[in-house]
C-alpha cells in the first residue's frame, strides 16, 4: 500500500511540473526522470490541463518618422544693377562780367598782345562783330600803352569763362615748338619717320550734315563700301613698309618725333645745317593718350615725375620698353613742310595754328574751339610753372588741341627751342578764363 501511494505522489509530482512547464510557455526537462516501476499497475492519468495562451499586448503602433526637413532654397539671383546712364556733361558757358573782375588786368603791358592780335584780324574780320575792331586795329598807335588799353575796353567786352558744372578754375598746360634733327632720306641713325598724310585717309566734316556738329570730323578709311576708323598708332607701325612711302624725314629719335606730334608743330635741321618747319596737316582721328599717365598707372614713374623731361628720362632707361610707351597713345598725327620766316608783314614768326596764322610764343593758347570761339582774346589768370607766382597775360585763342577740352582748359604756347620745352613740359597750373568779344557780339553767334 505505500507502494501504491508512493507511486501515486510521484505521478502527481510529475504532473505537477508539467503543468508549471506548460504554463510557464517553456517546456522543462525534469532534473532527473521519475523512477520507473518495475511492475506498476497502469494507472489512468487525467489529460493535462491546458493552459490558455498568454495575451501579449499588441505592439504600440510604431510613431510615423517625422519629414525630413526641406532643404533650404537656394538665394534668389540678384539682378544686375543697370547703372544710371551717364548724364551728359552740361556744356560749358560764357557768363558777362565787368573789366575790373579780370585778376591783374591793369598790369599786363599789353602791347605785346598787338602782333597776335593782327593775326587773328587776318582770319577773323569779315566775321560778324569783328569789322570795327579789326579796322580801329590798324590806326591804333601801337606804343602807346594807354591808348591800347582803351581800344581794348572800348571795342570788346569781357565774358568769364565757367566749365558746364559752373566752376571757374581748370588746368592750364603748356606746349612749344621743339627742334628735331632729321634728314630727307633714311640711313644710318635717321630710322624714324616723320609721315605726311596718307592716301586712304578720309575726313568727313559732320558739319556739312548737321551745323551743331561745327568743328567736327570723323576720320576713317574705306573697307569695302564701309568707312571704318582709320589704323591707330600700333597699327600703323604694324604697317610700317606701307606708310613709309608717305614719309616726309626720317629722325634719329623715335621718341622727338612722338613729342613732334603732341607739339604739333617743329623746325627741322637738317645734316647740311639749313633748317625747315614741320606744321599739323592731320590726324588719323583716335583720341590722344598721355604716355605720362600711362607710366604713373604702371607704377613705373610718380605723377609729379611725368614731365616730358622725366618721361624722356624713363626711356633713356628703358629702351626696349619705348615701343609699348608710345603704343599707348592711339593718337597719330601727319605733318606737312612749311617754310621758316615772317609770313607777312606785322605778323609773328612762328608755326602756324589751327586758325591759319602763325602764332606768337608767350600771347597764344590752344583751347577747345566749342568753349572758345578761336580768334578771340582771352585773359588768362594762372601761375607760372611749378610756382605760386602769379602770371596774368592777355593771350589769343589761335590753336587747338588734342587733350585740349573742355570750358577753363587750355595749352599755352611758350615758343621755340630747349628753354620754352622745359617751361612747357613743367606747366600744371590751375587758373581761369575771360573771353573778351567785340560789343554786340554774344556767345553763341
């Protein structure tokens, strides 16, 4: 009998781990196997009670992955600013003023202005306004001070001169007449040309198509049907071979004739001694370049070395360099042979000016014909070069040129030889403007 209950308990012990193993979901392995009866007597084991499966909670709905952020947009494009159009430089004007505003006026010996004077009579007379005066001109005693003075304020009228902005001061420069040593034909040291104007240049006066185009010019050449700008001045020494056929002397130094053109005018000395006068016959129309300015902006030279004697200095220094210095200025200018001596009577000896005449060195200036009627006196109230000395001159407006524009700008004529050059290429001066015209004659007309 405790046979049979031992047997009992150990059936319902094994039971017993069964159901914890199937309740814990994990099937158990006894730690060691029930003995087994040698000769049980089967014994009805009830069915395991099968546990219900466990309720997992469903998963928790996974959160949706926040939107990847959008990527930034790329900056707008900034428009280009389209710049204002330049405004157009208001022209300048001449303003009536009383003869005691002229700075100096009563100090000038103006005598001396007699001679230019004559000349611009000999252009000028038959132009309105100026019949009366250039006719008291000739019966003028002209050594007495007095009486040229009054003839002045008797016949003319002053006019101050003011830049389109309405200032009243501008750069006064200076030119002269140098002296080149050349020959008539090429050989030796004489390598460089100087040319007269060639046969393809064509010169078109606007004024003849519109009057309010007066003392404009377009230069060019033909290609083709087209009239196209004329050759610069790399472009000609590119076609050397041809223009030299056009040449008039050869120099022995490439950078006389340069400043030959920028004077635009010399005397010419020939190997036998006898000399003659080169004067301005043309322009191949590109504007004019300093060459000064050019060696500043290079660095190679300070703007208060950029005299004609400091840019000739640099050269000397530099000659393989020479070629691109003068390349730098497109302007060309052509030459024509004029005899040396008085062209007539009472007239000064001198080159002749964009007026026709000769012009007087110390009594005539270049100004911009557009500003300035030429012919005209005008007083001139400046400095001398490189100095605060004040110099106050009546002068006659007989020339133009190049790098001569504007309302108070102008090129004082200071003569011939080495001695009016260094004055000349040492003239940087500030000063002011009065345009004396004949009574009754107004800007303008």
């Amino acid at each position: 009998m405790f046979q049979q209950i031992r047997l009992r308990t150990a059936g319902v012990l094994m039971m017993v781990t069964l159901l914890l193993a199937a309740c814990a979901g994990t099937p158990q392995t006894p730690s060691r196997p029930a003995p087994k009866p040698e000769s049980a007597p089967a014994v009805s084991m009830p069915a395991p009670a099968v546990c219900p499966p466990l309720q997992t909670p469903a998963p928790a709905a996974a959160a949706c992955p926040a939107c990847p952020a959008a990527p930034a947009c790329a900056a707008c494009p900034v428009c280009p600013t389209v710049p204002a159009p330049e405004a157009k430089p208001l022209p300048p004007k001449l303003q009536p003023a009383e003869w005691s505003a002229l700075e100096g006026w009563q100090d000038d010996d103006l005598r001396e202005s007699l001679p230019a004077l004559r000349a611009s009579c000999s252009a000028v007379a038959n132009k309105p306004g100026w019949g009366e005066p250039c006719a008291a001109l000739v019966i003028l005693d002209p050594n007495d001070r007095g009486a040229v003075r009054a003839f002045y304020e008797a016949f003319f009228r002053p006019w101050q001169l003011l830049n389109g902005d309405g200032s009243d001061q501008g750069l006064i420069t200076g030119y002269y007449e140098p002296l080149l040593k050349a020959s008539r034909s090429r050989g030796g040291a004489y390598r460089h040309a100087i040319h007269a104007v060639p046969d393809d240049l064509l010169v078109i006066d606007l004024s003849s198509v519109n009057p309010d185009l007066k003392n404009m010019r377009l230069r060019g050449r033909l290609e083709g049907r087209k009239v196209v700008p004329y050759w610069s001045r790399a472009e000609l020494d590119a076609r050397a071979a041809e223009l030299d056929r056009k040449a008039l002397f050869w120099a022995a130094d490439a950078l006389d004739v340069f400043f030959l053109q920028v004077q635009g005018s010399g005397q010419v000395e020939l190997p036998d001694g006898s000399r003659v006068r080169v004067g301005y016959a043309d322009q191949n129309g590109h504007p004019y370049a300093s060459i000064g300015r050019w060696l500043v902006d290079q660095g190679e030279l300070k703007l208060e070395q950029a005299s004609m004697q400091g840019i000739r200095e640099w050269a000397r220094a530099n000659p393989s360099r020479v070629p691109a210095l003068l390349a730098a200025n497109p302007s060309y200018v052509f030459f024509r042979e004029l005899p040396i001596g008085k062209q007539a009577p009472g007239l000064p000896e001198g080159p002749l000016g964009a007026l026709g005449v000769p012009i007087a060195g110390g009594r005539v200036v270049a100004v911009d014909p557009r500003a300035v009627p030429l012919g005209a006196p005008v007083w001139l109230s400046t400095t001398r070069p490189n100095s605060s000395q004040p110099l106050r001159r009546l002068m006659m407006a007989q020339d133009t040129g190049g790098a001569i524009k504007g309302g108070v700008r102008a090129d004082f004529f200071w003569g011939f030889g080495p001695e009016a050059g260094a004055q000349a290429g040492r003239m940087k001066q500030q000063g002011r403007m009065w345009v004396l015209l004949p009574n009754g004659v107004t800007p303008g007309n």
